[in-house]
C-alpha cells in the first residue's frame, strides 16, 4: 500500500507499538490518523503530539473489547476523512494464565486479542471492499507463531489472532483487501515491562519505533507476515519441520526460566 496520502485508524494507540505507528505513519506523510485507545488523556496527548485536528490527527476514547466502540471509531474516520485506507488493530494486554487461571482472564484475552480483530474487520472491512480495497493489520506477536513459556493465555489468543487474519486474507484477498500480520518477540513497552526479564529477550528488545518502522516497510511491501525479529522465521520453520523435537526444547527453555524464577526468589528473599 501507499502509505502518502492515506487515512489511518489505529487502535491501542496511547503508548507502545501503536503510539509509534501513529508516529511513523505520520512522517510518511499520513494524511488522516484516528487514534483510538481506552486510555484517554494518553491517546489524546499522542495525537495533539501529531498535531491535533488541525493536522488530521484525531484521538477518540476506544475500549475494544466492546464492539459498538469500534464501530464508532470507523465511522468517526469515515465521517471526518471519507474512508479508511488502513486498520491497525493493534490493542492488547499481558496477563499471564494457564489452565487453573480463572475464566475472566481468558475472556478478557480473547476479546482484546481475538475479537476485537474480528469487530474492527466487521465494522471496516465492509466500507474498504465497496472501495475496491485496503488494508487491515492485526498486531499478533512472535508467541502467536511459536508459543509463550509464561502463557498459556497469551499464546492461544495470539494463535487465535493469526488464524483470523489468514482467515481474512484467504477470503478477501481477490476483492482488494491487504491482510498483514505484526508477529515481534520482545519490544520494549509498557506491556512488556515486567517480560522482559522472562525469557522474552532471547533475540533483543526492539524499540517500538523499530518495530513500526518495519511495519511500514512491510506494508508497502504488502506482505503477510511482519517479523521486527527475523529469526523468528527460522524458529518457525524449526517448529514445523520436527514438532516434537520443538516441544522438548520448549520444555527444556521452561525449565530453565523456572529455576530462575526460583533463583530470583531465593536472592529476594535473602535481602528481605
């Protein structure tokens, strides 16, 4: 896609990834940016940031894991700019959970990681099809492709996430619409904060202004898959050529992040 010239929504935007894509996008020359976060005083000062309004950058209260806050987001877009070139459906948390961990967690997962995607395509699709196309980009995460040691919850939903992008792509491709898929490991946000120390820097903390710089050069591109850390595809194509000897290396990585969560315990507790 042209990135010059195109209106942009972008949820999640307050902080993070989604902060520098509203960054980077805007010095590409952007000519729209509607940002949305549930965060509100945040999103707004990104956006007044930009340049406010009077810059085409628009900043909007967005709690998406309700749909009627989505579809509002879109037709604030639509309304004040005419269209949306691009959707990055970029929001999402880090709460780890397993399979004791209590069902709201995993619905709140879910909703932000898999729904949400599937309420943004609901609501923007549909108006970038009657246009002849556009671009959707769903920010998933390395563990989408591979797996998360400290999350089960994370892992599934990100699995999810890509699922229902490739789902997208199959069935909207011929009709004009671009499908990317964001797939970093460790970036250093505020989500990732308490990560990072976690296993989750294996191949290096990306800076969010990295990783959106690499967006846009894979958007422009059109390619599916988005990688900030290029060795995941080797990890990928690792997984896939011999899934079990995979799992047992992921068994033996886990262990080794237990002892050192036990290890780390061990030292606190000594200074206590």
């Amino acid at each position: 896609m042209r990135i010059a010239g195109s209106i942009v929504a972008i949820t999640g935007a307050a902080s993070g990834i989604g902060a520098a894509l509203a960054r980077e996008l805007a010095a590409a020359g952007a000519r729209g940016l509607v940002l949305g976060d549930v965060r509100e005083d945040d999103v707004r000062s990104v956006a007044e940031a930009l340049g406010g309004a009077a810059a085409g950058v628009v900043a909007v209260r967005c709690d998406v894991t309700r749909e009627a806050d989505l579809q509002a987001l879109v037709k604030l877009a639509e309304a004040r700019f005419g269209r949306i070139d691009l959707f990055c459906s970029n929001a999402g948390l880090v709460i780890d959970g397993d399979e004791h961990t209590p069902d709201e967690v995993w619905r709140l997962n879910w909703d932000i990681h898999v729904m949400a995607n599937v309420w943004a395509a609901r609501a923007a699709a549909p108006g970038m099809l009657a246009r002849g196309g556009g671009t959707f980009l769903v920010t998933a995460s390395a563990a989408g492709l591979l797996s998360s040691m400290p999350s089960a919850s994370y892992a599934v939903t990100k699995h999810a996430a890509i699922a229902f992008a490739e789902k997208l792509a199959i069935d909207h491709g011929d009709a004009g619409l671009r499908v990317s898929v964001l797939c970093p490991q460790a970036v250093d946000t505020p989500l990732m904060k308490g990560r990072l120390g976690k296993g989750a820097a294996v191949d290096g903390v990306a800076t969010p202004q990295a990783v959106a710089a690499c967006v846009l050069e894979g958007l422009e591109a059109e390619r599916f898959l988005i990688l900030p850390h290029p060795k995941v595809l080797d990890y990928f194509r690792a997984k896939a050529a011999d899934y079990d000897r995979w799992l047992a290396g992921m068994r033996r990585g886990l262990a080794k992040l237990r002892a050192l969560d036990l290890a780390g315990e061990s030292s606190a507790a000594g200074r206590s």
